[in-house]
C-alpha cells in the first residue's frame, strides 16, 4: 500500500470516527437538554403551586382582617350610639329637673363664647 492510500485510509477512520463522536455529543445534549427542560417544568410547577397558596392565604388573612375591622367597626358605632343616647338621656333629665338652671347655664356659655367671638 502507498503513503497516499494509506493516508487516505488514516483520514477517512479519523473522520468517520470524529462524526460518532459529534453524534454522541449531539446526543447527549439532547438528553442534557431534556432533563434541563424536565426540571425547570418541575421547579415551574413547585413554584406555582408555592405562588397559588401563599395567594390564598394571603386573601384569607385579609378577608380575615376585614371582617374584623368591620365587626370592631360596628361595636364602636354601637358604642357611640349607646353614649350619646345615654347624653341625651341625662340631659333630657336635667333639663326637667333644673329647667331655670339649665337656661342659665346656657345664658352663661352663650355670654363666654360672645365675648371670646369678640376679641
């Protein structure tokens, strides 16, 4: 056999050979590539299913928070109308009790607020 032949022969196995080898590294990048793709979809899928419950409890918490702002709300309404029924009670009995000294004691404030107007 020739040096050309025989070189001819040396570049065809190293070039078949290179081509395997570009194969096999094809393939494994496809392979890599594909569990690359399979774990982002299973971290994509934990971190949704995180998102959606951290979402829900967070609208519980604020429903949660709204309701009883409401209800404080309500009992301090409540509480204020209880109280100024309660004034207007002690001042219905005063003013039938101490008719002349209730007008007399409006006489009073409205003569203080005048003067202060005044100056």
């Amino acid at each position: 056999m020739s040096d050309a032949a025989m070189k001819n022969l040396t570049d065809k196995a190293t070039y078949e050979r290179l081509q395997e080898e570009v194969t096999a590294v094809k393939n494994d990048i496809a392979a890599l590539t594909e569990q690359i793709t399979d774990a982002l979809n299973n971290f994509a899928g934990t971190a949704g299913k995180q998102a959606r419950r951290g979402y829900r409890q967070a609208r519980a918490n604020a429903e949660a928070a709204a309701d009883d702002m409401s209800e404080r709300g309500a009992a301090m309404m409540d509480a204020a109308q209880n109280a100024a029924a309660s004034i207007e009670e002690t001042l219905e009995d005063v003013i039938t009790q101490r008719p002349l000294a209730t007008v007399g004691l409006a006489l009073g404030i409205g003569f203080l607020i005048g003067v202060t107007w005044r100056r």
